[in-house]
C-alpha cells in the first residue's frame, strides 16, 4: 500500500501544479473578458480580434452584433457591424483594457 501512495503523490503534485499555474488563471481571464463583453454599451472605445479600433454606435436588440464607427471617408462616417464575440479589448485613455 506505501508504494502505491508513494506513486500517487507525485502526480497528484503535477496535477495540482498544472491546475494553479494553467487552467486557474485561464479561466479567470476568460470569466473577466466575458464580463467585459456583456457590459459593453455605447460610446466605448473598442478594438476587434481583427485589429479593429473603433466607436460603438449601437448594439442590436438580441446583443449579439454591434454597429461601430471606425473612421470617416468623403465626411461620411465608415460604419462597420461586428459580432459581439469578436471585441478583444476595451480602450480608455488611448490604453488597451482587457477585460474589467
């Protein structure tokens, strides 16, 4: 029985290392940046997984796209319709903010 729980400690070790120093921290940058999504309203500063910078204009009633202005053209505004999933950060003050 000593030797079978001398074998298991060892791997027991590697998966508690493997959870704290990988999935953990995954899955609260993954929790901060879903918060972040659906706290998006208009007039924040966005960038696409894309490389997007943009303005949100509006967001659509089932809140999966949003409407964002990325630039003018001949004085009209370039307006460009995302979905929701492909905003990766937020920006304020010029600084990128993932997730708050």
């Amino acid at each position: 029985m000593d030797a079978i729980t001398g074998m298991l400690v060892p791997f027991i070790a590697i998966g508690a290392i493997f959870y704290f120093l990988l999935f953990r921290p995954e899955q609260a940058k993954r929790k901060k940046h879903q918060n972040m999504l659906e706290n998006l309203s208009k007039g924040d500063e966005i960038v696409t997984n894309g490389g997007l910078h943009g303005k949100i204009l509006g967001l659509s009633n089932d809140k999966n796209t949003i409407l964002i202005v990325v630039g003018e053209l001949n004085n009209q505004e370039v307006k460009v319709q995302i979905s929701r999933s492909a905003v990766a950060f937020l920006k304020k003050g010029g600084e990128l903010i993932e997730g708050e």
